[in-house]
C-alpha cells in the first residue's frame, strides 16, 4: 500500500529526532528513494521542521552529503501530535 507524503514526512521528522541523518540513512530507515527523501526534506525545511546542512566532503566516502537535523518546530510539531 502506497503511503502518503504526510506519513512520510513524519517518518523522517520521528527519524532525525533523534540524531542528525544523511539523505542515505533516510532512505533506509523510511523504505522509500533518494528523490521522496531529498523533496520531502526540502519540504519540512522550507516550513521550518529541519535543517538541511550540506558536507562538502563525508569522512566515509570524500563525497559530499547532506546531513539533515530536527528543529525546535520540528520537535514541538511531534510532541504536539502525539497528544
């Protein structure tokens, strides 16, 4: 069953809640493909709910990444859904 951008995005938010994640690891946890994850952070970035930081050299691999991380509204944002 196909999910919804929306319960997406909460994957993601619930995701880099607790620790700052790579569009890659993204890809992984949430089960879905590098262009849902990289639209759907541009997304919650552009509404406030993370930061997208861009790494121009990963110590893994000497490519560059994006490391994305929860904000303040992004964490009231969870809290308040769960009420």
């Amino acid at each position: 069953m196909k999910r919804s951008s929306y319960e997406i995005k909460r994957a993601i938010l619930m995701h880099v809640k607790e620790e700052p994640l790579s569009y890659a690891a993204l890809e992984r946890k949430v089960n879905t493909g590098h262009n849902t994850i990289k639209n759907s952070c541009l997304e919650l970035e552009k509404f406030g709910q993370v930061k997208i930081k861009r790494i121009d050299e990963h110590p893994a691999n000497g490519r560059k990444s994006f490391s994305v991380s929860i904000t303040r509204q992004g964490i009231e944002t969870i809290e308040k859904e769960k009420v």
